[in-house]
C-alpha cells in the first residue's frame, strides 16, 4: 500500500525537467514499467471492488426477496394467542416477537402455501421457540397444540349455573368463583349499578353481570381474572346499546332497576317477545295502576327456589306458602317493586328491550303455547281467557 500511495503521489506531482546525467532510454523504461505496474493494480483493485460490489448487491437482493426464517423444530415452550380477524401477517408478527419464527414473512410464505392456514382458529398455542415457519403452522394447525378454555355462558344462567360451567372449562374450583364474587366492584361493576331510585334494598352479588358469550380465556388464568374478563364485556355491551344513559334519561329509573327488569325478561319470553314484557312489567312497578305495584311474577319466586337448592317448579305446582314467602327476599308476589336484584345474566337482546322498552297499556302477559310465544291482556279477565287458552295449549 506505501507502493502504491507513492506512486499516486508521483503522478499527481508537477513535472519537472529531465536530468541530464539519465539516459534517455533507461528513463523511458523505467517510466514505462511504473505505469504498467500501477495500471494493472488499478485494474485489479477496480475489478474487485465491482466483484465484491455485485456479491454484496446480491446478497441485499436475496435478503429483499428471501423470508429469514430458522431450520430446526424449536425448542422449549412458549405461548401465542392468535386474535379473531387477525390475518397471516398479523399472526407471524406475533410469532417473531415471540421468536417462534425468524420472519413474519417465512410464516406468510408458509400459509400462502397450505391452504389448511384458512382454518387456523382465534385461542391460545402452545408453540416452541425458533421453529421454522411451516414447522411452526403446522404445529398451530394441529388441534393438541391449542389451548382450549372456552366456554359458552347462554342467557338466562343464574351465578350459580355460570360458575359450574366456569369451573368446569378452566379446571378451578368453583369456591374460587364464589370467592372472586364477594367483591363486584373489584371486578369491574362500576358505582352506578349501586345505586337504586326507588329505596329499595339492593342485592350485593354478582347476578346480571356475567355477560352471556362465548370465551376463550388465557391459560393459567384465576377465577378473578376470568371475572374480570366476563364484567369487561358486559360493560363494553351495556355502552354499546347506551344502556345507562337511556334508562336513566328516556326511563328516569336507575340502571340497575332495569337491569332487574332485563333479567326477568330473559327468562319469561323470547327474545321477540321481551320488550313487550319489559313494558308490562314497568307498567304493573311505576304506573301505580297496578295492585301493590307488584310485579306477581313467578319466575323471581323460582329463582330463590334455585339458589336455595329447592329447585324451580311449574306455575301451576307452586306452593301459596312459596309464593307467599315473606324470608323471600325475591317475593314479588307481596313486596312492590322490582326485587332486590336480578334473577339472571341477561343478553342483548332482554338487555335492549330494557332500555327500549314498546309503549302500551297491558299489565298481564303469559306464555301461550309450548313453543313460548307471549299474549298480553289489559284486565284480569281477559288474562283468565288466554290463561285457559294457554293451558288447552298444554302449557303448565
């Protein structure tokens, strides 16, 4: 290199005239030999640096157009959820950042060339890190490798019926549930729900709030985090239909009261029928046209039959000492009002008829055949005419 930099510094040097004392020939050929020697090492040096420029422009090139992505089936265990609606580049992005694939575009490349990817399922994975991207979507496409928690909570379940189910998914105990429950607020259910316009006691528990829907819950999870999951998305649906505001402002009762009113709906009709029983059941509670302002429904008289272990009975097997219970805190038959909380977890549906509820004037409704469909009626004897009606109808 000292060669080569002096041998730049003698071309870049102004010339000088010839000494005398050097031949002429010996000078040219000593002239002659530099600038060959020094030309052939340009030569090399510009015919490396394009050699190294092209390996290094095709190595840029393949790492634009190939998908980085491991060799080997991974190792140790870790966990992934996959989200529903994401799609394959959403998923091996959380693959990278898991380091279960080198490249969310290796996993791309690998569920664009198995069309088994389309059924790959929202939950949980148990994956192993730095696996190669088909390895690793064919681990997720086989049903062992998902964690399933999942669990559906259908409308109208009492706490007690939702706990069992919830035990039951997630292997804990149902004294964790019970236990989780003591303390709503800790859950999520927020001050509003606390708070009633009549002055009447409210009940404590978590009946009303546990959302019914389908959930898929992380593994190792506790029963207060499987709570917390269920009350956010009751909350998320109580805001989406603008519950609390309607009830309030168009009502003028408090949230809770018609939360009451939506759980007594649910179990009394279809979802067809439950804003006319909503309304049914406001008229006979704040009309005061209506004897006592009771409610005289029997489905809150079951309820306490359920939770106190007796069990739920027909209407036409029900007690008059049962339906006259004064330790039934849920005794409408006696007490006005709606009762001292919900006698079920109430869905959209019983939900929105709560809050949007049909105006009319009728104080009765029944079931009317088997198949559930509701009759409504002004006055006691136009009840007892479909009341007959409804049991040659074989209703009970």
């Amino acid at each position: 290199m000292d060669e080569l930099n002096l041998a730049w510094e003698d071309e870049e040097r102004p010339r000088h005239r010839r000494r005398a004392s050097a031949p002429a020939r010996s000078r040219r050929k000593k002239g002659r030999g530099g600038k060959t020697f020094l030309a052939f090492f340009i030569s090399l040096l510009v015919v490396g640096g394009l050699a190294y420029g092209a390996y290094a422009g095709i190595d840029r090139i393949k790492g634009i157009f190939d998908a980085p992505d491991y060799t080997g089936g991974g190792t140790g265990e870790v966990t992934v959820e996959v989200i529903a609606g994401q799609l394959a580049g959403d998923i091996g992005k959380t693959l990278q950042e898991k380091d279960v694939v080198k490249s969310a575009k290796a996993f791309v490349e690998a569920a664009k060339n198995d069309e088994r990817s389309k059924k790959l399922q929202p939950g949980f994975y148990s994956m192993r890190k730095q696996m190669k991207a088909t390895t690793a979507l064919a681990l997720m496409l086989d049903p062992r490798s998902r964690q399933v928690n999942k669990v559906t909570l259908q409308e109208g379940l009492t706490w007690q019926d939702s706990f069992k189910k919830l035990a039951e998914a997630t292997k804990l105990p149902y004294e964790d549930f019970e236990n989780a429950a003591k303390d709503p607020k800790a859950l999520g259910v927020g001050d509003v729900w606390y708070t009633r316009l009549d002055g009447k006691q409210r009940a404590p528990g978590i009946e009303g709030f546990l959302f019914p829907a389908t959930y898929d819950f992380p593994p190792n999870i506790d029963a207060v985090g499987v709570l917390k999951l269920i009350v956010a998305r009751f909350n998320q649906e109580i805001e989406k239909i603008g519950f609390i505001e309607g009830v309030q402002t168009n009502l003028h009762i408090s949230p809770f009261e018609a939360l009451v009113a939506a759980s007594i709906a649910q179990v009394e009709g279809l979802d067809k029928d439950q804003q006319g029983i909503v309304r049914v059941l406001y008229n006979r509670v704040y009309s005061n046209k209506f004897p006592c302002n009771c409610l005289q429904v029997d489905s809150t008289v079951n309820y306490y039959l359920r939770i106190t272990g007796k069990g739920a009975k027909p209407s036409t097997e029900l007690l008059h000492s049962e339906l006259h219970n004064k330790n039934n805190p849920y005794n409408t038959h006696d007490v006005s009002g709606m009762p001292v909380g919900p006698i079920s977890n109430p869905g959209n549906s019983a939900l929105s008829a709560a809050v949007n509820p049909p105006k009319h004037d009728f104080y009765f409704f029944l079931a009317i055949d088997t198949a559930g469909n509701t009759a409504y009626a002004k006055t006691y004897p136009e009840f007892q005419k479909l009341w007959d009606q409804a049991q040659k109808n074989g209703v009970k």
